[in-house]
C-alpha cells in the first residue's frame, strides 16, 4: 500500500501499520453489550415517572414512536458500519463523503459526546452513592463535588481508564458482565412488580387522573425530548465505535446495532407498563403533571420508591445498588468510545498523530489519557460549568445527521462497492434519518442551540490548523452545512421548543416538525448532490479505510 501521507488522509507519521493496528478481539458479544451499554444507563430509572409526568398513560406511545425513530437511524449506521469496519466509525464517515471541512465538525461533536458522557455518569454515581450514610459528605447542597467528593470521581474516573488501558479484551469482557447486570435488573424489576406488589395492579390507571392522553397529540411528542424518552435510546452506535476491533465486523454489526435497539425498545416499553400498572392511585393526584408530589418525595428516584411502596423493600435496595453499577458501565464504555474517537480522527488527520500511538495492548493510550484528564476537568466545582457538560452532552446529537447524509453519499457515488448488509429501501431510509435526526436536533431547543454554535465555531478553529490536501478539503463539498446549522437554528427560535420568551415564538408542534423536514430534505439531496467526487473518495478509502480492513488478518 503506498503511503500518500501528503495528501493528510494516510496514517499520521510516525504510525506505521504494526503500530496503527487495533486488536480484533470484540465478537458480536461484546459488541451488542457495548450498545447496549450505552442505551440502558441510568436513565431507565427516571423515564417511566417523567413519561407519566409529561404525556399521562400515552407515554407508552412516546416510547414506541421514540425508538422506532432511532431504529431508523440505526438501519443506516448498520450498512455504513458494515461496509467500512473503522475504529470510530460515526465520526469518520462524513470525512469520506464530504471531505475535511464536514469531517471536522461532524468528528469534533463525536468527541465532545465520548468524552463528557463518562463524568456524567461517575456525578450520577456519586449521587446515588449519597443514598448511604458514608458518601454522604461528598457533595454539597448545590450539588456540586466537596474536596472528598472530588477525590472519588477522579479515583472512579482512573479506575474506567485503567480497565481501558489493559486492552480490549478485558474491556469487552468487563463491560459484558456489567451490561448483562444493566439489561438483568430492568427486567427483573419489571417481573417482579407486576408478579408480588403487595398492593396489586391497577388497569384503573390508563383512565385515571386527567384521562389516557390528557396532552393530545402534542403531549405525546412533546414527552419524547422533555421526558429522555429519545436519549434514552441514543448509543446504539457505539458498536460502530469499536468496529475496528471487532472479530468479524461485516457479520456482526448489523447484529448489535440493530439489535442493541430492538431490546432496548421492549425493556423500555415492558418498564413504563409495569410502572403504570403498580402505581398507587394515591399518587397519582388530579392530574398527571402533578404525580411527583408527595409521593413520591424530594428524592428523585422513582423506581425505587415505588418498589418501597409497594411493599418491595429489598428490591428499592437493589435499585439504589444498579443506580451505582449502571453508571459504571455507561462511563466504562464511552471512555473507550473516546479514544477510539480520537484515534479514528487522528488516522483522518485531525488530530495530532500522537492519538493514533498505540500500546503493547494495542489500546490508543494518549487517547484515553485525554479523556480521562478532559473527565477531571468537568468535576470542577462550578454550577455552570456542569450545566454545560450536560449541554455538550444533549447537543452531541448532531453527530447523528451525518451518517444518514454519508449513506446517500456513498449510495450515489459507489453503488457497486461490496455491501456486506445492505439496507432495503434505503432510498427512503436514509432521508427520513436525517429528518429524524435533524427533529432531534431541534427537540433539544434555542438553550441548547445557541450554545452549540459556539462550540462549532471553537471545534473548528482547533481541528483546522492541521494540514489537509485542498483537494479533501473541499468546501464546495460541505457547502450546505452552514446553511443546515442556521436553519435548523432559526427554526428552533421560532419554534414550540424555542424556550424562554414563548412570545416571540409562533409555530406550535407540526409547524415546527413540517418546516424542520423540509429543511432538512433540502439539505439532504443538496449535500449527496455536491459529495466528493467518486475517483477523491476511493482514494481517500484506499490511502486509510483499506489497510485497517487489512488488519482483520493480522493476530494480536
């Protein structure tokens, strides 16, 4: 293979291939688990009161409407994961379709998400842990990390990148039996409730308070952003992530990322049914909006205080446990996700050749150093910087839109390339992705927006000082995507989640939705009509993409 290193899309120097060469050790597995790892976190603690909340018994439909729209997503990054088995996957295909100019904005928000993900799940840890008399010291009254407290998260923060540091195999292995403890619990939880709660079920309770669907059709989707029913559902892709380690990548993605989604959509119907059934018709109230008080108290975690209400003490025990490990698990595998990331940024030439330097293990060590110094950083103890590690976190969404937009890409300019999964009606598939990732895009609103645009801006400022072949970068390329952010960042302001000042705002729910799909069908067929050339494309495969398939061959 010959090394165009000048054209800023073959290895960085100072990698050769013995060096640049992952580990294939990840089986289908393992690479399910990694999935679903990230889909069944904390969060399924808290959906199924909050649904309740937002959309009353009709949550249940937010639930189905919420996964099948990331199961579109999913069916896309299923044939590009296959297709092309990189390390970092998501972050990598836009540079392909599109060059360096989309490659950089669509790879710096897949970092931020990686990296950000792992000390938000080591906060949520440790406030779980302040559950127990001996942890109860560690955060203070705002929330925030006391001396001690800080200690902790870094100390857990070390342990997630030690267990990195020891390889894939061990990693795989670890996150393996976490998740299988992550996809066990919920549903034994449900089980168990719907079996031996001492108060029974109630059938009463889809009628109860304000009725089935006391929002309308509006309450409904509405439920989806507002009760973390859709980012419940987001990391499905991180099979993608890891494809470079994976056994048999062309067999065994379609398998996790499909079926990471799958399984997470019944776990979490199967949850929000039970939850409904056992609740007491004490707590209900009036109405749905007000279910949180006073049953359920100033402590927010619904699970188990209705386990303790119903007479399942021992199981609201084993709640506030999982609400320790389930964390853990999340944190695990997006520290691994980061490095990966940044080592398939590195191979684009993104990032410094450094992140693509590799240990005995073959684990991308500078990588996950980052991402362990980058999770010390966000446990600084000021409110407003948490507050915009959790915005990095929702806005990281974007990442979504560019598999769908890279799909359409590389469906008009290599249709005979081998497609070891390909995706019937993908033709349709793949611009109703995009619209659905662009609607995800506009759920998490104008607060979330504005900030985003900042950190574009700064992502951009800090990759583009790399070298790249003028011929790679091609801004005719991603000429649409200034216009895609500016639009679906106007639309948002005007729109029904435009946030504060809801006077200045006029679309209701399906203004809102239409005018978004209509930008972004525009968007779509213009950015698959100006996509890199085929001959620039298959260069670019042929410089980065080929040898780590190669590297299936090579032993660890």
């Amino acid at each position: 293979m010959t090394d165009n290193s000048t054209d800023g899309t073959a290895p960085p120097s100072g990698t050769g291939r013995s060096g640049a060469s992952l580990a294939r050790e990840i089986g289908v597995i393992g690479l399910l688990w990694a999935s679903m790892g990230s889909i069944i976190g904390s969060g399924w603690l808290f959906g199924a009161q909050r649904g309740l909340i937002n959309a009353g018994p009709a949550a249940i439909l937010s639930w189905v409407i919420g996964g099948i729209c990331i199961l579109v997503l999913a069916l896309v990054h299923a044939e590009l994961g296959a297709m092309y088995p990189l390390s970092g996957g998501s972050a990598r295909f836009p540079h392909y379709a599109f060059g360096g100019v989309a490659g950089a904005g669509f790879g710096w928000f897949s970092w931020l998400q990686a990296v950000t993900v792992a000390p938000i799940e080591v906060s949520a840890m440790i406030l779980y842990l302040t559950h127990y008399d001996f942890a109860s010291g560690w955060l203070r009254s705002d929330q925030t990390l006391t001396h001690t407290g800080l200690a902790v998260a870094i100390g857990l923060m070390a342990i997630m990148c030690v267990v990195n540091y020891l390889g894939v195999k061990i990693l795989a292995t670890t996150n393996s039996a976490l998740t299988w403890w992550k996809v066990i619990v919920p549903v034994f939880t449900v089980v168990v409730v719907m079996i031996f709660s001492k108060s029974g079920l109630h059938a009463s309770n889809f009628h109860a308070a304000d009725g089935f669907n006391p929002g309308g059709v509006k309450g409904i989707l509405v439920a989806i952003p507002a009760a973390g029913i859709i980012f419940s559902y987001l990391g499905f892709e991180q099979a993608d992530q890891l494809a470079g380690e994976s056994k048999n990548p062309k067999r065994d993605i379609p398998l996790a990322v499909i079926g990471s989604i799958v399984l997470g959509l019944i776990i979490y119907i199967g949850l929000q049914i039970a939850f409904l059934l056992a609740l007491p018709p004490s707590a209900i109230g009036d109405t749905w909006s007000s279910m949180k008080a006073p049953y359920f108290g100033s402590y927010d975690g619904p699970w188990a205080q209705l386990a303790a209400g119903v007479g399942l003490g021992w199981l609201a025990s084993l709640l506030y446990f999982d609400a320790v490990v389930s964390p853990a698990g999340t944190g695990l595998i997006y520290t691994a996700a980061g490095s990966r990331v940044s080592y398939g940024l590195a191979r684009n030439n993104y990032f410094h050749s450094v992140f693509a330097s590799l240990t005995k293990a073959r684990v991308p060590w500078f990588g996950v150093l980052i991402s362990f110094i980058a999770g010390c950083v966000c446990f600084l103890p000021f409110p407003s910087w948490q507050s915009l590690v959790g915005l990095i976190t929702s806005a990281s969404v974007l990442m979504y839109a560019g598999a769908p937009l890279s799909f359409g890409a590389f469906r008009r300019r290599l249709p005979n390339a081998e497609r070891p999964f390909r995706l019937p009606l993908g033709e349709v598939f793949s611009p109703l992705a995009f619209v659905v990732s662009t609607w995800i895009i506009l759920w998490t609103g104008w607060e979330t927006q504005w900030k985003l645009g900042i950190l574009i801006v700064l992502g951009c400022l800090l990759i583009f000082n790399r070298q790249m072949d003028p011929e790679h970068m091609n801004w005719r390329a991603a000429s649409w995507l200034p216009v895609y952010l500016i639009g679906i960042g106007v639309i948002t302001y005007f729109s029904t989640f435009g946030g504060k000042g809801a006077s200045s705002h006029s679309m209701g729910v399906w203004p809102s939705l239409g005018l978004t799909a209509a930008l972004a069908l525009v968007i779509y067929y213009w950015a698959v009509a100006v996509a890199l050339p085929t001959h620039v494309i298959e260069r670019m495969i042929e410089d980065v993409v080929v040898p780590e398939e190669e590297d299936l061959a090579v032993p660890a």
